[in-house]
C-alpha cells in the first residue's frame, strides 16, 4: 500500500488522524518524516533540511487554523558533523520564529540515511477540518503553486542557491489564523493541488469546479518547456504547502484584506465530481 491507502485503512482505528493534524483540548498536533533519498535533492543544505523539515509540520497547522506553538525533530544521520548540525537548528528555529513559534528541541540517531522526523503543535479553540465545504462555497488557494517542482529542476541543473531558496517556504500560519473566522473546509496542498481538491472533495461529500488560469508560479514559466509540463508542475506536483479552502462567497473580499498573502479565487464547490475547465480533473499528486 501506498501511504494514502495505508492511512485509509487504519482510518476506524485512528479516527482522530484523518486531518492535518490531531485535535486533543484545544490543542493540534501533527508528525511528518522526511528522507535524504525522496525528500531532500543533492544540494540541498543543512540549513534548508531543517527549515523545510520543520516547516512541513507547521504547514498541518497551518491547515487547521491554528496558531503555531513550537515544533522537534528526531535527526538520523550516519554521523554528526558538527556544522550541519548547527545549520540544520538555525534552519529549523528560523522557520519556527518566521511564524511565532519555537524550536525547542528534539533528538539524535544513529541511521544509514540522513532522515528527519518532526512534531508540530498548535492551538485552535474551533480549529477548520477538512469536512465543512457546502455547494455554492467560493474555492480558495494562497500563494503560487509548483515552486518545489521548479526547485527540483533547479537541483538538477546544479543551480542550488536558487534551488534552496525555492525550497524553504513561509509555512502559511498566519493565513491559516486569519482564514479561520471565514474557512469552511481547509487543507495544506502538500500533495498538490489536483489531490488536494480530491481529498476536500471526499472529506466534505462534496465536488469542485475549477477554473484556469491557476496562480502557478512565476519559476515554473522559467523551467516548464511547454504548458503541458507547466500544468503538470503546478496541478499535480505537489510539495508546495499552501493553503487550499472554501468559504462563502460572501467571505472572499473580507478574506482577501485579512489575509497577509495573496488569496485567489480559483472555483466553485459544486454537489460532485472534481473538474477544471470543465474537464475531469484526475486524482494525481504526490506520493509517499
């Protein structure tokens, strides 16, 4: 099984686990595992391990609406070098404090592959799950998509700086926050926007109609050689970490303001069926 099907079918045993993260007293808490072979390309630094590590929890966080607490890391690597561990730490404490939060420890082994293992936490009173989108709600995305995928294309060129710049992302916490009051379902689009829509899509017994154009990211124009590939980069890829949700359509404007982000408007939420531009929109992303 894959990690998607794995997950569903322990779904009636964990039936608190279905979200980005766990809610327990007003509380979310959420765990992530990254690998040196899948998740971090030849090039990548301490630092940015660190800081893309971490910030891939504080993205679950994000995701429910929550204000982000502070965040560990269990580190394996074949040795400890003393300079990557320090950068790894200073990526992970810079991430934590861009969202108010804090790195307060975690720890070390022994492993035949550089791996991460994180822990998030947060709080949220009324926290937004995956479950809430109505037919007639408005289709929310912050930021630009597929700028992981451009990193990757960048990695192989050799180009690392801007790789790594690419790949240390603002976790969208402060969006989170402010898309609470408005947000009837929301989740994070680390397995892409296309798979994303489909798991809001199932969570809510609901269906989307999407419409282009689609806020890819600038990066991707600059590596995609044609639009097939551009789509495929910014719908699909996944890694991205932005905030995808539903609000009324009354919400939008007052979103927008309150947002510290650029918010787009990409659908509608219908009774059925995932489409864009009027067409099937597959049920393709990212896998563990």
């Amino acid at each position: 099984m894959d990690e998607r099907a794995a997950l569903a079918d322990l779904a009636d045993r964990l039936p608190d686990a279905g979200d980005d993260c766990a809610v327990v007293d007003g509380q979310v808490i959420t765990t992530d595992m990254l690998h040196e072979k899948t998740d971090f390309p030849a090039g990548t630094t301490r630092y940015t391990a660190g800081w893309r590590a971490v910030g891939a929890s504080l993205s679950d966080v994000a995701a429910m609406g929550a204000d982000a607490t502070a965040a560990v890391a269990a580190y394996g690597a074949p040795s400890f070098e003393p300079e990557e561990l320090a950068a790894f730490v200073d990526g992970a404490q810079d991430v934590c404090h861009a969202v108010g939060a804090e790195y307060v420890g975690g720890d070390l082994d022994a492993h035949d592959e550089f791996t991460v293992a994180t822990t998030a936490i947060g709080t949220a009173a009324d926290p937004v799950r995956r479950s809430g989108a109505t037919p007639g709600d408005a289709v929310c995305v912050t930021g630009t998509l597929g700028r992981s995928a451009a990193a990757l294309e960048l990695f192989d060129r050799g180009e690392t700086d801007g790789a790594n710049d690419l790949f240390r992302f603002e976790p969208r916490v402060r969006a989170g926050v402010a898309l609470r009051p408005h947000a009837t379902a929301m989740m994070d689009s680390s397995d892409g926007l296309a798979r994303s829509l489909h798991q809001l899509a199932e969570a809510s017994g609901c269906g989307f109609a999407i419409e282009e154009p689609l806020p890819i990211d600038e990066q991707v124009d600059a590596v995609a050689a044609d639009e097939r590939e551009r789509r495929e980069l910014g719908v699909f890829f996944g890694e991205d970490f932005e905030l995808v949700c539903t609000m009324p359509e009354s919400a939008v404007p007052e979103a927008e303001e309150a947002v510290p982000c650029p918010l787009h408007r990409i659908g509608t939420v219908t009774d059925g069926g995932v489409t864009l531009d009027g067409e099937s929109l597959p049920d393709r992303g990212y896998s563990h």
